[in-house]
C-alpha cells in the first residue's frame, strides 16, 4: 500500500516553511522511527518532487516510519553552476536553510509521543542535518535521536583523497565529479557574508561532542566521499558512535536514480540502519 502524502507549512522564524508527511499505511509493518528528511542540490536546488526526496521518503513511509521531507529555502545561484527555476529566495544565505530545518525538528518533536527521531539528508542535506544537530546539541536543546547522512559534504573545503579514494577515482570515474575548486564555490556561495568557518555552517572539523549516533553513507566513486570519511572519523574522535558504509562502485546522487541496484543498495541499508532502536 502506498502511504498517505499531504502538503503542509510549519511556523519557522523565518516564515512558513513547506513540508510533505508520508504517513504508512495502517497495515505497514510496526510503526518505526520518525525521520525528517532533506533533499541535496548544492544549497541552490533541489525540491520535494526530486527522486531523491519523494522516492526515499515513500519507502521509509512504506517500511513504516512517518516521514517530514522538509522544502528548505534554497540560496541564490552564485555563478557555480545552472540557475533553477524555482524555489530560491533572493537574498538567503546561512544560517536561513539550516534555521528553517532546525524549525520543522523541533516542531516535529513537539509532536510526537516517543523521542526517536532520525534527522536525515543527502548531499547538501546531509550537511544540513548534521549542521542542524550540532545547533540543537550546542544549545542544549531536543534534537534528533540519530542522524542519517547521505553522500555528504561536511567542509567548507574538501578534504585530500585517500590513496583509496584516489583510486576509485581514476579514469572515467573522475569525470563529473565535484572538484575542490567548485566546493570552494559553493560553500562561499551558501554563507555569503557568514563566517566560512561557522560549525553550524559545515560542522567538518569543529567540536563534534555530544553528537547522536550516525550512519554515514557514502558512494564509491564520489570525490565528496573525502569529505564524508573525515567527517565519520571526527565524530568518532569526538565519542559518538558512527557507522560509516560505502555503496560499491556508486556515484554521487545515485537515491536519485530508484530504478538503479546503487538505489536498491543504499536504501536496504537505510532502512536497516533506522530500524535499530536507540538503545
């Protein structure tokens, strides 16, 4: 059965921001945890029609979780990459995207009996919910009881290669990839006139304590796979328990791509990863 979807606007400081629930099907397996979800698209694209935001929140609904794809408000084009056609506001920059997403945890954790709630995103996303926990935590309020993170990007600069990394790179593999020199871009481009250095920005090496368990899920052959094994390694530094797993032989966006085996892979191993219960 396909789950129940409805449009809605939560209250935020910065106005309403949209959202779509996914509610299971009564006869879905056991209720499991709340997920708030957050699509990528470079903190410039990407809206709640994306395969990578209505297809992963439909099989999470499907396995049983209520799920809140959250429409944060996306940062103008700075001249790295194609201008979109809709949702970006003028003027927006960090800490907007990130308040509007640590808005709809909080009004979904109001909303709830239980407190097991997993924030997670991809790409941009990916950096969105782990800046946004490490907010909640900073300030000592209720936030996610895990975190999900997806082929992210946690550093304002990308982080050098692994010989590993390096290798899964080679050839045609290295071609359309993000380079250090776009990251550059587009981090400067969502912080505008923000520090480059805000841990609530790009969390990436900066006092990850306190910080929930995570899943750290990254695609093989993804140069941003850099960024999300130093960030893993950090937050195990730091104490939290992390999990970090790699897709083989994906590339970067492959929960855009459903009718792909990368798709088939990471999604298994999502829902595996959120079927575990805070102990």
């Amino acid at each position: 059965m396909m789950p129940r979807i409805v449009d809605a606007v939560v209250p935020g400081r910065h106005g309403g921001v949209p959202v779509r629930h996914y509610e299971p099907d009564p006869a879905a397996p056991a209720r499991q945890p709340t997920v708030v979800w957050l699509h990528g698209g470079g903190f410039t694209h990407g809206d709640l029609d994306m395969p990578e935001s209505h297809a992963v929140s439909e099989v999470l609904a499907r396995s049983g979780s209520v799920v809140v794809a959250v429409d944060y408000r996306r940062v103008p084009v700075g001249g790295w990459w194609r201008r979109p056609k809709t949702g970006v506001v003028p003027d927006v920059r960090h800490p907007v995207p990130l308040e509007d997403v640590v808005d709809v945890v909080t009004q979904t954790l109001s909303e709830q009996e239980h407190a097991d709630l997993v924030l997670g995103g991809a790409s941009a996303g990916a950096c969105l919910a782990a800046a946004a926990t490490l907010r909640l935590v900073s300030e000592g309020s209720p936030g996610p009881a895990r975190l999900l993170c997806v082929y992210g990007i946690f550093h304002a600069a990308l982080p050098p290669y692994t010989a590993e990394q390096r290798a899964r790179l080679r050839g045609r593999h290295g071609l359309l990839q993000y380079r250090p020199a776009m990251i550059k871009l587009m981090s400067r481009n969502y912080v505008g006139r923000a520090a480059i250095t805000d841990p609530f920005a790009f969390p990436g090496g900066h006092d990850l304590r306190g910080m929930p368990p995570t899943l750290i899920l990254d695609a093989d052959r993804d140069s941003l796979r850099a960024s999300g094994e130093r960030f893993a390694a950090e937050l195990a530094a730091a104490g939290s328990q992390v999990r970090c797993e790699v897709v083989p032989d994906a590339r970067h966006g492959f929960l855009n791509r459903p009718t792909t085996a990368p798709f088939a892979d990471g999604i298994a191993r999502i829902l595996r990863w959120v079927r575990q219960r805070v102990p």
